[in-house]
C-alpha cells in the first residue's frame, strides 16, 4: 500500500472515529434531557397523588365539620327561641341518629355544654368529676371565639385509636357544641395506599409533630418533633420547611422522595417513595431505547464502512487501470453487461473513430477493427476483439494479448 493509501486510510478512520463520538455526545446529551422531563412529569404525578389523599383525608373531616356547623346554628336559633336545656338535648339525640348513619366511620354523635350544662346526643352520662370547661374540645373551641375547630388529635387508650374533636362556640360566646369521631377512615386509607401503589410509607401529620394516622400502625401517636431518634427529627423538619413540595431523603434503605400536602393549614398528608422504585420504570425504557438506538447507529455505521470500502476498492482499481494506461498509446474500459465504452487514454485517430458514441461494444467491436489494423492484421485484430468470445478468455487470466497487435485487455 502506497503512503497515498495509507493516508486515505487514515482519513477514513478519523472521520468514523468522530463520527461515532459526535453521535454518541448528540444522543447522550438528548437521552439526558428526555430523562430529566419524564422525572420532572413523575414526580408532578406523585405530587398530585398527593393531594388527591389530602383532600380524601379533608373530605373525610369536612363532613363532621359540616355537622358541627348546622348544629350550632340550629342550637343558636334554639337559644334566640328561649328553648331548654332539655330540648336542646333531645335536638341532639335525633341530630346524633342522623348522623351516626351518614358518617359510616364511628363517631360518639354531637354532644354540647349549654347554659351550664353537659348534653350528650349518644346519652352517655359523664362521671360526677367530669369538668366539661377543663375539657380541650371547650377550651379550643372558646380560644377559635366562633370558628369552627378541630382540637389536637388523642389516642384514646381503651381502643388504641386515635380521636379528634371538632367544636364550635356558639353566639351567647359560653355554650359549645361538638363531635368526637375516630380516625379509623383515615388510618385505613393510609394503609390502602401503600398496599395498592409505589409508597412504602403514607401518613397523615400535624403542624406539631402528633401523627394521626401511619401505614404502620406502631407509629401512630407518636411525636415525630420530639421523639424518636434523629433521623425521625430530620424527617419531620423537612416536612415542616417543605408544605405543598417534595424532598429528597437517605432512609435505612437507600434515598426517598418524601410528598407533601397540606390539609386545613394544620395538617399533612405525607407520601414516602423509594428512589429507586419511582424511577426504575423509567431507567429500564431508556436502557431499551438507548441500546435499540445504539445497534441502529452501529448499523448506519457497518453501512457507511462498507461503503467506505467499496469506494477504496473503486478509486484504486481506478489507479491501477490509469497506471497501466500510461504505457499503451489507446486505452478503452468497457462494461461487458451494458457495452458502455469509457475512454481512459485517447488519441485524435480514437476519437475519429468513436465518433462521440460511446454505446454498444459488442456490435461495433468488428467495425473497430476494421478501422484501426491493416489489411493484413484485421483478421487477428477482428479475433482479439471478438466481444462474445472474451469473457471466456479471461476465465483464468488477468489480461489477454496478441503479438503484433496494439490492443490489450485485462479482467
């Protein structure tokens, strides 16, 4: 191989060299941003799983709001009327009934302190000691003066569950109306997420750290500000500093994206995802992309060698013919299938004779030979030239001659 060759060689390699890097940048770079959008568009999804639970867990403490409301302004319409005590009781034992079949989750029924009074709708009958006004469901409610409020969730130690309180002070600012409901509904929803989707962990929190309801069971009414270790601290500050976002952050078991909603200002909905669970998905379409692009690009890439090649072959098969054109006077390439006629070395009698028509060999090739032998020769020229006969003759040779003729042909 010629140092001409050689650098051609070289050339080639150089350009499928940066080719294959340039594509490989190109597709990375794209795979990368097509990546990042379809993690930013999961997490937008989660993000709005989120607060869908938020407010299933909100419609689920609007209804006993709602009931509180109607029955305090039905008792405030009573007290205008002059009505008492004991048929403001009466009002909410049918008002507890009604209640007590619309609110599928257990509720204790609507219960009031009015005009000096302890009335329950669920007819329970408080001990002698029991101080209604020491209670936190009239002390929140007389701190809110009017509005409607939902006191600090308890765990009720009898039933290990957790209860809540929603109460209202009414018009004459001393009597209070309210429900207790157990958070049962909520708990159940908390555990349905997790069984049913990618969260390991859904939990319902307060602004002060009490956790109402966890897909653990063993973590409900636990203090997440103060208790537990510091990993649980850091868990909870971040829900605080992040409400309405996500966060990212290392578990026991590798990195978590945490989701957070707010719920009546006061409380959390909390969604705990793995990492790697969100995003596996994800991964194992781009590897399946990436490679199915990669055997396309290697493809392209055979294709365009391949070619490549036959483009050598062609310019040094090119160079061979023309090298050898340099020692004869007349040089013609001929396609033997289509009988195409290439001049490569000519002179002034050649192109006499072609006459500008470089077309059909084969039939002319006896006029040929008529035109450019003596008398005495074109018989043997006439032989040489004979184009039925020459593809058999350069079977098992390279090239064909005949002395004393000036023609020459080569495989």
């Amino acid at each position: 191989m010629d140092n001409k060759a050689k650098r051609q060689g070289l050339r080639y390699f150089a350009v499928t060299v940066a080719f294959i890097i340039i594509s490989s940048i190109f597709f990375v770079n794209i795979f990368l941003k097509l990546y990042d959008v379809s993690r930013e568009n999961l997490v937008h999804m989660w993000t709005n799983n989120t607060s869908k639970a938020a407010n299933d867990v909100s419609f689920y403490l609007t209804m006993p709001m709602d009931a509180v409301a109607f029955s305090a302004v039905t008792i405030n319409k009573m007290t205008a009327n002059g009505t008492t005590p004991e048929e403001v009781c009466e009002y909410l034992v049918s008002e507890t009934q009604i209640y007590s079949r619309i609110i599928s989750d257990n509720n204790t029924g609507v219960y009031a302190y009015y005009k000096g009074e302890y009335l329950d709708g669920s007819q329970w009958t408080p001990p002698d000691d029991y101080q209604p006004t020491e209670r936190p469901w009239y002390i929140s409610a007389v701190a809110a003066d009017g509005r409607i409020t939902m006191v600090e969730p308890y765990m009720n130690l009898q039933t290990f569950t957790v209860m809540m309180s929603v109460s209202q002070l009414l018009d004459d600012k001393e009597s209070v109306v309210s429900m207790d409901i157990f958070m049962d509904g909520v708990q159940r929803q908390m555990e349905d997420i997790v069984n049913e989707s990618l969260p390991i962990a859904a939990l319902v929190i307060n602004d002060r750290g009490f956790v109402v309801a966890h897909s653990d069971k063993a973590e409900v009414g636990k203090d997440y500000s103060e208790g537990g270790d510091a990993l649980t601290k850091e868990f909870y500050d971040n829900i605080t500093a992040h409400p309405n976002g996500h966060f990212e952050m290392e578990g026991q078991n590798g990195s978590n994206i945490i989701f957070v909603q707010e719920i009546m200002d006061n409380w959390n909905m909390v969604l705990v995802i793995p990492e790697e669970n969100l995003f596996s998905s994800l991964q194992s379409i781009y590897m399946i992309l990436g490679l199915s692009l990669f055997a396309v690009v290697c493809i392209i890439l055979g294709v365009f060698l391949f070619i490549s090649a036959k483009h050598r072959e062609s310019v040094q098969l090119s160079n061979e013919v023309m090298a050898i054109a340099d020692i004869y006077a007349t040089v013609v390439q001929i396609d033997m299938r289509s009988g195409d006629m290439q001049v490569i070395r000519s002179n002034k009698e050649i192109e006499e004779l072609m006459g500008g028509n470089y077309k059909n060999f084969p039939e002319r090739s006896e006029d040929f030979a008529e035109k450019i032998s003596s008398e005495r020769s074109k018989e043997l020229i006439k032989k040489f030239m004979e184009a039925s006969t020459l593809n058999e003759r350069l079977s098992d040779v390279n090239s064909i001659s005949e002395v004393g003729t000036p023609a020459f042909c080569g495989g």
